[in-house]
C-alpha cells in the first residue's frame, strides 16, 4: 500500500440494526480517516446468510448519515476496491483459497460436526481448553488422499482449514493495548477458512478484504482481540503486511458494571431506540466519541469538526467504558437547549402526533398552541420524546394531587388564593400568559399571601402539579374553560 495513506473501513454485518458499540466502531475510524485526510470505507460483511435481516444494511447505513458520518466508498458510493458486500466478492475468495490448498498451506477436513462436538466434549471432560486435533496425523499423503476419496464418495462437504504453525508467536503493537502476544499453539488449532457451503469465513474474508482494499489501520472492538492472532496467521500464509491494529475497550454498564450486552434490556442498545426518543443526532455523537476516548480538557460538548480536528487514537481508553444513560440525557439536554425553536418544534411535534395527543395534520390554531407548548418545555426536555409526559396534563383527565400536594394545601391561606384566582380568571377579558399573572400580582395586594405560598396552590390547581414551566404561560395553554374545571376540582377535595 501507498506509504502513510491512511485507509480505514468500518465493516458491520446485516444481521440487526445500529448497536451503541458499532455505532462507536463506526465513529472512531471516521474521526480517524478525517483528522488525517484519509479515506473511510463501508464494508457490508454479510456472508452468514441465516443471520442476515432484510433492513440490516439500510439501518446501518441510514443511522451512519443520521448521526452524521459520512463516507468515501461503500456499497452505495462504488469505488475503485470494490465489491463493498462479501457475497459479492466470492470468485475474489476462492482462487485464494485454491492457492492455499495447492501450496499445502491449507487442506480438506472432513470431521463431520458430530465428530468435532464429540472431540470438544472429551476435552472438556479432561479440563482441556477445545481445540481441533489434526485428523490426518501420522498419515501419509496417499493415505490422507484415499481418506478423503472415502469421505467424498460418501457425499461429505469438507471445510477447508489454514495450517497453524506450531511453537511461534504472533504479535504486534496494538495502538491501544500495547504489546500483545499470543502463542501459536493457544489459538485452536488448525482453523476453517472455508466453510462447506463453500464461503469464506470471517477470519480469512476479513484479512482478503483489508489487503485488497488497502485498508492501513484496523480500530475495532475488545471483543477481536483473539481473532487477530488468526488473522496474522491468512496475513503470513500470502506473505501480506498486516495493516495496525487498535482495539478499543469494552463498553460497561454502569448500573450494573457487566459488558453492555444486547441482551441486557436495562438500556437502551439500538441508535433507532435513541431516534425514536428524540434524542439529537448532534448530542448522540458527541456522547458515543467519549465512550472510551477522552479529549485534553474537562470539556464534553465538542462539535463534530471540533472532534476530528483533536481525534488522537493515542487517547482511547484502556479502561472499559461506562454507558451512563443519565450522562447521556445531560450532553442531549445541552443540545436541545441549544438548538433552534424549530428544530426542537418539529421533533417534539412528531413525538406528539405519534402518541396521538396532536392529529396528524393539524388547523393552524392547533398547530400554534402546539408550538408554544413544546417551547415551554423545550428547556426541560433531555430528549424531545419526554414532552407526552411532561405535558399529560394538557391532554389527559386531570391526575390524582400527590401527598406532596395535599401538604401544600393544607395551609389556611391556599383557600383563600384558590378562591381569589377563581373570581379572577373567569372574570378576565383576553385569558392570556401577561394577563394571568397581574391577577395573580392583585392576589397578592388584597390578600398579603406572596411567595410560594401565593403561586404553588395555583399551580397544584390548575395543573395538578408540583413541578413545571412557567405559571403563566402554562395556565393559558391549558385554556380557561380547562383551567377552572382543575381549580374547581381541586377547592372540591379540599373541602
């Protein structure tokens, strides 16, 4: 390959949508690619067929974009080192398989699955780790090939398995770990390249695929770690330059401080989960580049420019990585805060018309009392999905008062207010945010009640809350008809 040209890939299977931890796979070689004017490649890996789903490539593809990575080759921006799927690069793999076999580099194992599971078991009754034991030792290579013919004639498919050298080391620089070592006689034995549906298998496609594309650097996951020395061993088969490799920690839970897992459904894995809530593409970015990278500073909102301009793969972690949920509804909340009313409209807007609160297509009236109360909210929201709870109470049948309430009621001077208020509100001309709180200022001159004592029992009976927005604005979105129907409710159980 070209000296110092820097090509790096992200390379997902199709077989389920856009996990945290890909997405970070994903995002750490494009900072990468970027910071160094370098170029960053789409690879769909999707030779397990059975696994596959049928959205699995356009649900990668499509929350790459939307968390707003973008790409110089891939299976939709063909480039000069395709095909970008491995089901269609197969007559790419085969001569090289071939050439394997003709170099006795690799051979034919018949060891039918039942045999292997047996051979397991037996080992691991012995308290032996599982490994495939030679088939043919001893044998000679006439009787190696009449025990194939035996097999063939049979009808058996063979895998084709890569010859593993013994008592040698594999290892290299690895640009997050360090050093790292494995003995050749640790890894498993003789290993299948190609599976007997004829497909390569992940350890030999990857290691083609990376050579031909050209590919310079690998940043991946904790979990390859024991693959790598495998794939040094296809690298010195063909007498290739392994690219560098860079494996990056796991990602914990924090709750639980277990590997996150996509069967742990205490979190929330999937980037569309996150879309789905509303959160920001911008602030999903920025959380998933701190998960086991960390910039100079104590800074954690960062622009996308900001972070391919300091990205240093010499900064990712050792450590595992913490997926902290409430860090995350924080870096989002920063962002909606920030972001203009329309963007946070739209999207909240949508929360609410999924949930059914707000039709499909609403009058314009609706549609402006809609958007003065998602802005009401707007500072609240950690992601834009909490507005059908934040704002039950303009939608729904008023709640029951909590205790906290009740407590705040119990005072002489809430009666006297609610009573005030009352008179007051279905007395004024225009019910609006400004005219609202002069009554209430008026409350306060005839009756010297002021404070917490003043506003929190008209809260609690308009809203039927303790916590919210601003009191004005939020007593005139919830109309004046509804409004009194609270209020009354409210003087009713306190009587």
């Amino acid at each position: 390959m070209a000296k110092n040209k820097i090509r790096v890939r992200y390379a997902p299977s199709p077989t389920g949508h856009l996990h945290i931890g890909n997405a970070r796979t994903a995002l750490f070689n494009y900072l990468f690619a970027r910071r160094n004017k370098g170029t960053f490649v789409i690879r769909i890996e999707d030779t397990d067929t059975k696994r596959n789903i049928a959205d699995g490539e356009r649900s990668q593809l499509d929350n790459l974009t939307w968390l707003g990575m973008d790409w110089d080759e891939g299976p939709d921006k063909p480039g000069n080192y395709g095909p970008y799927r491995q089901s269609e690069r197969k007559e790419i793999y085969a001569p090289l398989i071939q050439e394997l076999l003709d170099k006795d580099l690799a051979y034919e194992s018949y060891m039918t699955e039942e045999e292997l599971a047996a051979q397991r078991e037996e080992q691991k009754a012995n308290g032996e780790a599982p490994r495939y034991v030679y088939e043919y030792e001893g044998m000679t290579k006439e009787e190696i090939a009449a025990k194939q013919a035996e097999a063939k004639a049979k009808g058996l498919k063979p895998v084709v398995r890569i010859r593993v050298p013994h008592n040698k080391v594999y290892e290299w620089d690895d640009i997050v770990k360090g050093h790292i070592s494995f003995k050749s006689d640790t890894i498993g034995g003789d290993f299948v390249i190609q599976k007997r549906d004829g497909m390569p298998t992940y350890n030999f496609a990857v290691v083609v695929d990376d050579h031909l594309m050209e590919i310079s650097h690998v940043l991946r996951g904790d979990d390859h770690v024991a693959n790598t020395p495998k794939q040094l061993v296809v690298y010195e088969a063909f007498g290739w330059q392994a690219p560098e490799f860079g494996h990056m920690s796991l990602i914990i839970n924090t709750e639980t401080g277990k590997k996150l897992s996509k069967r742990d459904e205490s979190v929330l894995q999937f980037i569309e989960q996150y879309r789905s809530l509303g959160y920001l593409p911008e602030a999903m970015f920025n959380f998933i580049t701190l998960l086991g990278w960390s910039p100079v500073g104590e800074d954690e909102i960062y622009s996308r420019q900001e972070f391919i301009k300091m990205f240093d793969p010499k900064r990712l972690s050792k450590s595992p990585a913490a997926f902290d949920g409430k860090k995350l509804e924080w870096i989002n909340n920063q962002y909606v805060k920030a972001a203009s009313e329309d963007e946070i409209m739209h999207s909240a807007l949508l929360q609410l018309i999924k949930t059914g609160k707000v039709e499909a297509d609403p009058e314009p009236l609706k549609l402006e009392w809609a958007r003065k109360l998602i802005s009401l909210y707007k500072h609240q929201m950690s992601y834009t999905g909490q507005i059908v709870d934040m704002a039950e109470v303009f939608f729904e049948e008023p709640p029951a008062l909590s205790q906290a309430a009740k407590e705040e009621l119990a005072d002489d001077s809430a009666k006297v207010v609610l009573e005030a208020f009352a008179k007051k509100a279905k007395a004024l001309p225009l019910f609006d945010g400004p005219a609202i709180m002069a009554a209430i200022k008026e409350i306060q001159k005839e009756t010297k009640v002021k404070g917490r004592k003043l506003y929190m029992p008209i809260r609690i009976a308009t809203t039927r809350e303790t916590h919210g927005p601003e009191l004005g604005p939020s007593i005139e979105l919830l109309g004046r008809k509804k409004a009194l129907a609270h209020l009354e409710q409210t003087l009713a159980e306190m009587d």
